[in-house]
C-alpha cells in the first residue's frame, strides 16, 4: 500500500475536526502528527527543490481547501484543450514519476489533502443547480493520483454516488494504481469512469517510481468494467527510446486483450513535455533517467517538447495500433497544436468540437 509511505502527518489547526482528517489519522495510528497553524508557513520558495522534493513524497499535510475545488483544466494557448475540468482535492502523490510537472511549481513539502469534503460537495450541488443543462466531464486526477491513498480518504466512495442518476455530469477517476475493490459494489454507474495512465512495461520502472505495473493497471480496468463503469485510457506522457514502437505496440495490444473496447470512452496521446527548468530537477534528482537527455525544442508555449516529426509519428502510429486493438474507443490527442493534429489524424477539431466529441461518448443524445 502507497499509504505505508508516509512517515510524518502535519495537520493544519482549523482541519482536524473534519471527519476525513479523523478517519486518516484512525488508519495511521503509528505515525507521528505534527500540529500546525497554516500551510502557508510551510511555504518552500526559493529553496532547492531537490532537496525537498523526496521528502515531500513521505509528508501527509491534511489542510482546508479555501478556495474553490472546481477549476478550469489549465489549458495552453494555440493548443486545443477538451473542456475538462478539475476538482482539485489535493496536490502532489506519493508515486515519484521522473516527469511530473508537479515538482515544477509544488511549494509545499507534502502530499497534500483537502480534508473538508463536505465544502467540495456543496460546491457540486451548487454548480449543478445553477447550470442543470451544462455538461460536466469532471476530473481529480490533475494535481494528484484519484487512487493513490483513497482507502485512506474514503472520498470516492462519498463522490461516486452523487453522480448517480446525475445526467450530465461525468466523473473520471484517473489513476496509475489499481486498489478499487472497496469501490466496485458502488457500481454499475456508467457515469462514473476509471482511467488508468499507461506506458510500457520497459518505462515504468524507471520512470514511474512506487506505480503499479502495467499488468495489474490492466487488471484493474477489467475489474472496473465488469462492475458495471466504463474505462478511460491515457497514454501521456508517451516516452521516446530506442525500440519505442515494438514497446507501445505490445502495451496496445495487451490493453485490446485485457479490455473490451466498447467498454473505452476515451484514450488520450500525448508526447513528453515540461517547462524548461525541469529539465535540470530531472538530471539532479534522477540522474538514471532516460527522458531528461532527449533531444527537444522549445514550442511556442514555452515548453520542451519533443521535435514536431516525431510528435506526428508517435501519434500516427499509436492511432494504427489503437484502432486496431480497440476500434471503438474515442482518440484525441491532449494538448497539441492544430497542425500535429492534421498530420497525425488528418483532420483538426477545435477545442468546442472535441468537447463535444467527448461529451457524446459518455452522455446519452438530447
């Protein structure tokens, strides 16, 4: 369990008579709690982030959430974005990916949990109370892994239900772990969607540190389906190294066996990128990876992508394989420019077009 990971809890002063604050400190009784008054304290800017970072990954901070917990997905300029949008109930996992963007901006030294759930609820409420025809497709997985510590948090078993009968609004549990069983008697519920980010087995454990294998995220996603919810796929970041495509294509094909395709709503591509200062956190804190020292150019929104070619190839090619092994399923491509769209797919949605595309995956016509 990720959970066995942590070995200091801080509690913020106005979060410890929340039910979930008490339900997290009940499942950890051997590790030590350090009260403090606010998280803002705890602010780590300006200090070296190497330095912070891996021990950040064995901090539990259970905190308030002040501000809202629904929020835009932070989209790119000149780049087509799906409309997605985010609940932000924590920040940063105990996983330790090589590439995630999170060690870029992260200024608090902990996983952080937004304990009062109860806030986050009536945000949703009030939401769709006020736009009850608008459709929602809904995400926790964008500041931190949705399964990572949820036998912990209890919070899916308090989100899954409220998007019962819900008809407009999806939820996507996104994830690179695969504990669910105490999830699957919530289902079916069909909008509810399990997601799982894959790469190959050759790139998970270097790149992927305390992530499940590839084989038991598969076993996960079969389970999720036949307790009646639908999966989601997202291969982003994809990784260049030599050998890349007998690597992406096997995982392909192990996911068109494992998974029935009609079962998919979605799979996502997407190449490796970061803003350029990661580049150095990555050399520093895993000298032995292999991404940090690819060849990449600036794009023009001020991240290290890989050269737009091999963007195009990687893309075409995972298009050919994925429509073979699991020829029902939606691709889309995150975050990528109106031209790799053309050349990869041959077509360009814009950004209220995929929305859309998407929306009808999971929503029944009007």
């Amino acid at each position: 369990m990720l959970a066995n990971r942590i070995r200091r809890i801080l509690l913020e002063e106005g979060a410890r008579d929340y039910p979930m604050a008490r339900r997290i400190l009940a499942r950890l009784p051997a590790v030590p709690v350090e009260v403090i008054q606010d998280r803002e304290a705890l602010n780590t800017s300006g200090r070296d982030r190497a330095a912070w970072l891996a021990l950040a990954k064995t901090t539990l901070l259970l905190a308030v959430q002040k501000g809202p917990f629904w929020r835009d997905c932070p989209g790119t300029k000149d780049y087509i974005c799906c409309g997605y949008q985010v609940l932000q109930v924590g920040l940063n996992c105990p996983m330790d990916c090589t590439y995630c963007v999170l060690q870029g901006y992260v200024n608090v030294p902990a996983i952080t949990v937004f304990v009062n759930v109860e806030d986050l609820l009536e945000e949703l409420e009030a939401r769709w109370t006020e736009n009850p025809a608008l459709v929602w497709r809904l995400g926790t997985g964008e500041f931190g892994d949705s399964l990572a510590l949820d036998s912990l948090m209890g919070l899916n078993e308090l989100l899954i239900p409220r998007f019962t009968g819900r008809g407009r609004a999806i939820l996507e549990i996104k994830s690179k772990w695969p504990q669910l069983e105490h999830l699957l008697s919530l289902g079916p519920n069909r909008q509810v969607i399990f997601a799982w980010s894959l790469n190959p087995a050759e790139i998970i454990p270097g790149e992927e540190k305390f992530a499940a294998s590839l084989e038991s995220r598969l076993k996960a996603a079969a389970q999720a389906v036949a307790a009646g919810f639908r999966v989601a796929f997202h291969f982003d970041p994809m990784i260049y190294f030599p050998g890349w495509e007998e690597a992406y294509r096997r995982t392909v094909e192990r996911l068109g066996a494992a998974v029935p395709s009609q079962a998919i709503a979605w799979i996502s591509l997407g190449g490796l990128r970061f803003l350029p200062p990661l580049r150095q956190l990555i050399l520093q804190r895993f000298p032995k990876s292999r991404i940090a020292a690819q060849e990449m150019v600036l794009a023009p929104d001020g991240k290290l992508r890989y050269f737009k070619s091999l963007r195009v190839e990687m893309y075409a090619r995972m298009r050919e394989w994925l429509t073979q092994a699991t020829p029902e399923a939606l691709l889309y491509l995150c975050m990528e420019s109106p031209r790799v769209w053309q050349e990869a797919f041959g077509f360009t949605p814009d950004g209220e077009s995929l929305s859309r595309l998407l929306d009808g995956r999971v929503l029944p016509p009007r």
